[in-house]
C-alpha cells in the first residue's frame, strides 16, 4: 500500500482480534498518556492510523474502526494542548471517506468527544458541518446509486449526531445555528455543495432540534436567494424596448420559440432565453426547487402555518426590501399556493396593512402594494370575493386620501396615492370580467373608484402609461365611465410622471410575481399561475355576453355560491330559509342584502340556465322587505298563502319595495 501500517507494540501479531474492548481502550490509553513523559513513539503510530483515509486494505479498515472506537472510550485522556496533532487529524476526517462502519464509529468519537468537554463542543459541531458536503472528488458521484446511497448514511449520521449531543448539551443547538450559519458556502461555490448544504439546513429545521433554531436556519435561506438573485442583474434580462407596454412585452414572441422547449401559455416581460447558462441563475434555480419541496413536506406535516409565519417576517426584513426581487419572492408565493386560505389570505392582509400605515417609510409602504397588485393579478388560488375585498381595503384608502388632499398634480408629494391606484388599475387590467359580471361588486368597488380617478390629483395622467391605457380599454368596453379627457399614450411603458413618481427604485415598474423565468421553479408555480395570455380580452365582446361568464373561474365561482344559496331557500319556509343568519354573515344592510339577492338570482339564471325568475323566489323577496318595513314603520303583518297572490299584489309589492329601498342609507 506504501505506507507501512502502524502497530502497537503490544499488537504485533494476529492476536490482536482477540483484545477485549477494554484492553484495546487501555493501549490507547497508555499511547496518549505516553506522551506526558516524552515517549510519542505509540503516539504518532496512533496518530498516523488517523491519516489513512483512500483505498484501505480489509486489515487497515478493521484497524482504523478498532482505534476509532477505542479512542471514544478514552476521550477523558486526550488533552488539548498535548494532542492537538490527534484531534487535527480526527476533525479533518471525512465521513464521505469510509464505509459505514469506519463513519459509524468516527460520529461516535466526535459525539464522545463534544459532550466530554466544552472547550471540544464547537470543534466537534464544526467538524460534523463540514460533512454536509462531500468532498469535491465525490460531488460527480451523487449522479449514481451508490453516490446517492452514501450521501444518505453519512447525512443519517451528521444529524443522529447532533441530535445525541443536543441531548447532553442542552445548548449546543444554538452553538451549532452559528457553526451552520457561519459555514455556508458562498454564491461562489460549486453548485450541488451548496444545495446539499441547503438541504441539510432543512433537515435541521424540520427536526426536534429546529424548534429552538428552525425560523432563523430558515431566514438564513431565504437571505441566500436574495443574494443570488440581486447577483442577477436587470440589465441582464430585461429587454430594451422601452416603447412597449407592460401587457405586450409580456406576451412571449412566437417566432422566437423553440416549439420542444415551451408549453403554449407562456408571456414573459423578461427573456428567459438571456438567462440560459448564467451559472448563478441555475444554482438559484435548482435552490428554489429545494425550498419548495421543503415547504410540500411542511405542508404535509400539517406545520406550514407555523413556517409561514417565520416566511413572512423573512420577506418583511429582507425581501420587500431587496431593489426589485426577481425571483425569491416566489418562495412566499408558493406557500401561499400550498394554502390559500391560511398562507394565501395572510400574505394579502400583510400588504394591505403596509400599505395603509402612515408610520411606515413610503418606499416600503410603495413596494408592498406593488407585491400586492402583482400577487392579486397573478395568484389563480385566491377568490374572486377575497381578491375585492383587497381592493376595497385599497380604494377606500385611496378615496379618503382624495378627500383630505385637494391639490394638483404632483407626483413626489402624492408617491404612495399614485402606487395605490397604479395598483388597483393593474389588478383590474386581470381581473375586471369577474367584477363587473357581479352587481354587488360592481356597485361596492368600480364606482368609488371613478370618484378617485376623476379626482384633482389626476392618477390617470401620472400612472404608468401602459397599466392605464389598458384599464381604459377594458373599462370602456363594460362601460363602467367615461373619460372626458384625451389620453395619448402610443403604447409607451412609462412616461415622465411615472417615473417622477416612481422615484429612483422606479417602483413604477416594479411587478414582483411577473412570469418566473427559471425553468425548473416555473414548473411549480405555473398550474397555480395567471398569465396575461389567459386573461387578455378581445374588447368587441368581451363584456356583451353574460354567458361567457360561465367560463371564467373566478366568475364562476361567484355563480356557485349563488346556486347553493337558491337551492338551499327556494322552495321553503321563511323560518326554514334562515335569512336573517344569512345577511347577518354578508355584513351589509337588510336592504341591501335583498338587493343583492335579486341581482346574485339574475346572475344565476343568465349564467347557468339552472333557475328561472320564478313567483317564489320572488314571494321570499317581497315577503322579507316588507318584514323589515313593517317592522319600522309599525304596519299589519303581510299574509302571503301562494304565488297567485303575490301575482295579484304585485303593485301593492312593488309600492313596498320602493318604500324599501328608500330607507337605504345614501352616501
């Protein structure tokens, strides 16, 4: 083999297989304590079997794992100072290096040897660290089975390791979240060492020792994809014609796809085709995909609730204030994906809250409503219903700025005023259909905001160019209002007002949940994506034909929850039908909810075909307004045996519904 294979004195010959544990313990021993009185013959044998790490003969194994587990029963006799070229040699050994056996009994000396003493603690934790990743001769291996194979004993090993230690050392948890934040590889480093070391930093969060250190092993990641995406530069990917809109420099050029690489529905401001070979956007790539699976198994374990919390502080300290995130923003929209009425609904709140806080710096209260537009437009998991209620939490802020500012135009001093209402038009540029094919939210939302946009401050000249000149097609089209100014907008992204506005981070421009360009994170997020493709209209017919409703999801579902109502109350009493439970959960007015009941059964009937205008439904209607009219204004109860009669007092009925509507309260 070479090198002459060290013996012990006392073990020169075969006999050696037949010491017992203890007296092998003792030799060891005896080597170690030799060397207090300047005999270091037994010593540097000892040392030098510590050296032996490739292509070892059966008796040099057998050798190595003997030592190994003998100095683990002889670690109160190692010191510091007098062995250091022994635990030098014992910390640099690789795991990856060895058999199961010889790894088996390396982790068990270090776990001896870190619970044995404190001064070993970080030592030990630092040395199992650095076996996350293999040696750089080993990473082309990890493509085979029994690459693969090793990886998983060795990483079993690191982590039952620290788990052993953390039992003794109650605080070796927190010495080990510095060793394991300290040792993370650099952007710079080859890609698959720093996945493998992102996985096992998962594996730490996920297990019993991730309940003391778990959020902050978790903030770390994400910190790391920051890094990684602001090392992509704009420049890099964003294309230069700056005389498109927003909308059309969205939708993916046909010509330039290669038609075995991309599906159909594919839009992308940003060319995916400049990120190809940039090292740097793969390695983020390939980490993505790691952090979402890691998110499906909390998913799994019925602990992403608890995770997402520690996300969404991540995305509040370093990702909503990274200049334009391109891509680890989508970390935060996965989650939410995985649960949309926990995670989903929370990440929305969050924005909108940023937003409508004075106290808070205008840039960050600029950027979370541009995540929130961006996230509003594109997450194909959020309601229609939740989606407005976002926006009114939007528009009501907006209108109530209008009304305490009454000055011009001025896009420095109004920033915010005009990011919320770039917002708001963005997100109706996706989702106007399903609003104005809802009366309710037509009423609630689309006609407080024309007082906004008619307002002094002029958000329609100083918005970007492109996100209005579509809203104003769109809205033209349903005939929402009119504008009685001329806009000429000649397709431009941006103007000087908008850039004005949008200050030097140009947060104007910035759309955060745009098409994601990384192949493999793509892959994830595009079932639960909108793209412009699925939604851009035809303007001609696109708000004619309430039938077409029927093939929108998001309208959809608005006719679902209508049909499930009328099921549930056509056909039965009024103490059966529960109205009263039913309009105290719509938070709105008696009146207003019957109103609301009329036009949701029109809806109904024009989109489905399931209901017609019948005398029933329209006896529970009348029948409930006069109950509420009766009951202030002191008059006789209204008996109703059949839909003959309500046939014959309809002009008594409709008199009733006047005096009804009436007692709603007029702003």
């Amino acid at each position: 083999m070479g090198l002459e294979l060290p013996k012990y004195p006392e073990m020169e010959d075969d006999s050696v297989l037949n010491f017992t544990d203890s007296e092998i313990v003792s030799h060891v021993k005896d080597a170690l304590t030799s060397v207090l009185s300047g005999d270091h013959n037994s010593y540097n044998q000892l040392v030098g079997v510590m050296h032996h790490s490739k292509h070892l003969a059966p008796d040099e194994v057998a050798l190595l794992e003997t030592t190994l587990k003998a100095l683990a029963g002889a670690v109160s006799s190692i010191d510091i100072t007098h062995h250091d070229s022994l635990l030098s040699a014992i910390l640099s050994m690789s795991m990856w290096n060895y058999g199961p056996h010889v790894a088996d009994a390396l982790a068990e000396l270090i776990v001896s040897l870190a619970i044995s003493n404190g001064k070993y603690l970080d030592l030990c934790l630092r040395m199992l660290v650095s076996n996350f990743t293999p040696p750089p001769y080993f990473l082309d291996k990890l493509k085979l089975p029994r690459g693969l194979e090793r990886k998983g004993q060795v990483l079993s090993l690191v982590h039952a390791a620290f788990k052993k230690i953390a039992d003794y050392v109650p605080l070796a948890p927190l010495r080990l979240l510095t060793v394991v934040l300290q040792g993370m590889p650099t952007i710079y480093h080859k890609d698959r060492a720093i996945v493998i070391y992102v996985e096992n930093m998962f594996k730490l969060e996920s297990g019993e020792i991730g309940e003391l250190i778990g959020s902050t092993m978790l903030m770390a990641v994400v910190d790391r994809l920051i890094e990684l995406d602001v090392e992509i530069g704009w420049d890099a990917i964003l294309h230069d014609d700056f005389s498109k809109g927003i909308f059309e420099m969205e939708l993916e050029d046909v010509d330039d796809i290669e038609e075995s690489v991309e599906p159909d529905v594919g839009e992308f401001r940003l060319s995916r085709k400049s990120l190809a070979g940039n090292s740097i956007a793969e390695l983020l790539d390939n980490l993505l995909v790691l952090t979402f699976e890691h998110l499906e198994s909390c998913e799994r374990e019925g602990r992403l609730a608890k995770v997402f919390e520690t996300l969404l502080q991540s995305f509040q300290i370093t990702v909503l204030s990274a200049y334009k995130s391109k891509f680890a923003q989508f970390v935060t929209f996965y989650a939410c994906a995985l649960d949309p009425e926990n995670c989903g609904m929370s990440f929305a709140t969050m924005l909108v809250e940023l937003f409508v806080e004075d106290s808070q710096p205008q840039p960050t209260r600029m950027s979370a409503v541009s995540y929130l537009a961006s996230y509003l437009s594109r997450a194909k998991f959020l309601s229609a219903s939740f989606i407005c209620s976002m926006l009114k939490r939007l528009v009501d802020w907006c209108l109530e700025y209008c009304e305490t500012h009454d000055g011009d135009i001025n896009p420095n001093a109004h920033r915010v005023f005009y990011s919320g209402c770039q917002a708001i038009m963005y997100v109706l540029c996706f989702r106007m259909k399903a609003f104005v094919n809802v009366p309710r939210l037509k009423l609630q939302l689309l006609m407080p905001l024309e007082q906004v946009l008619k307002h002094k401050l002029n958000p329609l000249k100083v918005c970007l160019p492109s996100v209005v000149e579509e809203f104003l097609r769109q809205a033209k089209a349903a005939s929402l209002f009119t504008v009685c100014e001329t806009f000429i907008f000649d397709g431009l992204l941006e103007s000087e007002l908008s850039r004005a506005y949008g200050g030097l981070e140009r947060l104007d421009t910035f759309f955060p949940f745009d098409p994601c360009l990384l192949k493999r994170c793509d892959s994830f997020i595009r079932p639960m994506f909108v793209f412009w493709s699925m939604v851009k209209p035809t303007y001609d017919d696109a708000y004619e034909d309430d039938d077409d409703s029927s093939d929108d999801e998001l309208v959809q579902d608005h006719v679902n929850e209508n049909e499930d109502m009328m099921n549930g109350w056509v056909g039965k009493s009024f103490d059966e039908q529960g109205l009263n439970q039913t309009f105290m959960a719509f938070e709105i007015s008696n009146i207003e909810a019957m109103e609301y009941l009329i036009l949701s059964n029109n809806l109904a009937i024009s989109s489905s075909g399931m209901f017609r205008q019948s005398k029933d439904f329209y006896k529970i209607v009348y029948e409930y307004i006069y109950m509420v009219v009766a009951e202030m204004e002191h008059l006789p109860p209204l008996e109703i045996q059949g839909s003959d009669e309500v046939s014959e007092k309809g002009s008594k009925n409709d008199r009733m519904m006047k005096r009804a509507a009436a007692t709603v309260p007029r702003e």
